[in-house]
C-alpha cells in the first residue's frame, strides 16, 4: 500500500529553527537582525548643518559693537535666545574665525561670556583665551589665568601652557620668572621642548650663565630625528638642533646689520649661489624621503603578503 508523505514548502523551511525566547531583547535583536537603532530625544539640537552660517552671522553680529561688556553680552544672549540647547560648536567656528582675523579683544569677550554659561571648559578654551590675553597686552589677567589652570591640574597641565608662558616672559625680559616656570617644569618631570630649550639657553648666555647653558645642554640635547607625514606614511628624519641654529641666525643678522653697504653689488652673485645650492639640497633631500617612503610602504606590502596563509 503506497503511503504519501507531505513535505514542507521551501519557504516554510527558513522559519523551522527559528525559536521564540522569553527575554524580549533577544526576541527584537532576532526580528530585527541588529540592534534596535537608539534615535536622540526630541529636546535634544545635534544638529551640525548650517553651522558655519551661523558662526558667520554671530562674527558680523559682534563686530560693530563697542567694547563695552554688557552690550557684547547681551548681543551673545539674544542670539542664542531660541536655542534649545548651547550652540558650541557654532561658538567655537566663531572663536576660530575671529582668531584667524586676529581680534583678540573679542576673543577674550565670547570666551568669558561661554564660560560664564558653563560650556566649553576644556584646554583648548584655556589656552586660547591665554593666547588672546598675552597678545591684548593683559599680562595681569594672563597670569591669574595660568595660576589657576596650573594649581587646577598641576601633573595634567599640558607642555604647550608652559611653551606659551615661557615665551611671554622671554619676549617681555622677565627672566626670573621664565626660571620659576622652568624649575616648576623640571619638579613635575615635564620634557621642555626645542623652543624651551632655545629661549633657555639664549637667556643663559645673555646672563653670562655659562655653566648653567652647558648642563642644559647636556641634559636636554637636541632631538636627532623628527617625524614627517609624506603621503600618508610616517617617515624619520634627521633633525637640526634649533637653538644653535637661532644663536648662529642672529649673530650673522647683527653682522650683516653693522656691515652691510648699498654700494657694494659683489656679494649678490654669492648670495644667488647659495640660494641655488639650498635648492638643490632642498630638491635631493625630498627626492631621498620619497624614494625612503616607497621602500618602506613596498616592505609592508611584502610582509602582508607573506603573512597571508597560501
């Protein structure tokens, strides 16, 4: 007696070992092949589009103000009146431009009045209103604000604080407190830099601290190589010792200065000469850091490939 056995169609097969769980967060992340997408509230502005717009009619809404606080102030209020949420990101746009245009003085207003809403409180911030205040000739308010940044943080102050401080101090001659800045660096084990290390060395030899310029070069020697981005790639190059050359540089200034005479047109097919063999030392030493970025980038695709299973 034949017996027929009924088969299950093709499309039913798929759905055979599929089991439904009790936990619910399975049961989606199974229906819904993923994750279920999580959208941002109602009440919250993410939006990034326009920005540039808006950091461009904040510039023009400040720019024909006075300098008075209260006005810039409430310019600053007004604007963001409709805003559900602080516009950083249009703020910063804004702080860049009038930075690039060099406007310190309203720098130092939009950057008091974001902090004094609570936003914007990283390094970047600090520095940047340290920078507008040493260049408004603030040095007063510039120091209460690195006094503050330092004792906040002290170990987690960053390199460039000390960089930007030193060099206000060595511009302005006080050399007492580029040591006290110096020595605070050298208590907490922060590395100065080449530019440290120059304007150090060069207020030394002014003082006539010889001794003192020798150890600091003995414990802070010139870096031997720096790094290069040359097509995507990080290449090592040998580096030139900054502050030897910054001492070398104004020496040969203060000697052009002193003899240099219209009159004489001799030293011009000289002076063409060097710049013609910088040139060609420019051109070599760019040809030899591509031709070290190509065998670097083949040596990579070598070991790629040699490490891929046959």
């Amino acid at each position: 007696m034949l017996s027929l056995s009924y088969s299950l169609p093709p499309f039913m097969k798929i759905f055979e070992p599929i089991k439904i769980s009790r936990n619910a967060r399975i049961l989606l992340v199974c229906a819904a092949r993923g994750p279920r997408p999580r959208y941002p509230r109602v009440w919250k502005a993410r939006k990034r589009i326009g920005t540039i717009s808006n950091s461009a009619k904040l510039v023009t809404c400040i720019k024909g103000l006075s300098n008075v606080k209260e006005e810039v102030y409430g310019a600053l209020d007004s604007f963001i009146a409709w805003e559900l949420e602080f516009p950083l990101i249009t703020v910063k746009k804004a702080l860049k431009t009038l930075e690039y245009e060099k406007d310190w003085k309203r720098i130092i207003q939009v950057t008091k009045w974001m902090l004094s809403k609570g936003q914007g409180r990283t390094m970047g911030t600090y520095f940047l209103l340290l920078n507008a205040l040493a260049e408004d000739g603030r040095l007063d308010e510039a120091e209460e604000l690195w006094t503050k940044v330092f004792l906040d943080h002290l170990e987690g102050t960053p390199r460039i604080f000390f960089d930007k401080m030193i060099s206000i101090y060595y511009n302005r001659g006080m050399h007492e407190k580029m040591f006290e800045i110096f020595a605070d660096m050298e208590e907490l084990g922060v590395r100065p830099n080449v530019s440290i290390v120059s304007m150090m060395g060069n207020v030394f030899q002014k003082l006539g601290m010889l001794d003192k310029y020798e150890k600091l070069k003995k414990k802070y020697p010139p870096p031997k190589w720096e790094y290069r981005y040359i097509k995507g790639k990080r290449v090592r190059i040998p580096a030139k010792p900054k502050y030897e050359l910054d001492s070398a540089t104004e020496g040969k200034t203060n000697e052009v200065e002193t003899t240099k005479n219209p009159n004489e047109s001799s030293e011009e097919p000289e002076a063409a000469a060097n710049l013609n063999d910088s040139f060609e030392e420019t051109e070599t030493n760019t040809k030899e850091l591509l031709e070290e970025a190509e065998a670097i980038s083949n040596e990579s695709d070598i070991s790629s490939t040699s490490n891929v299973p046959g």
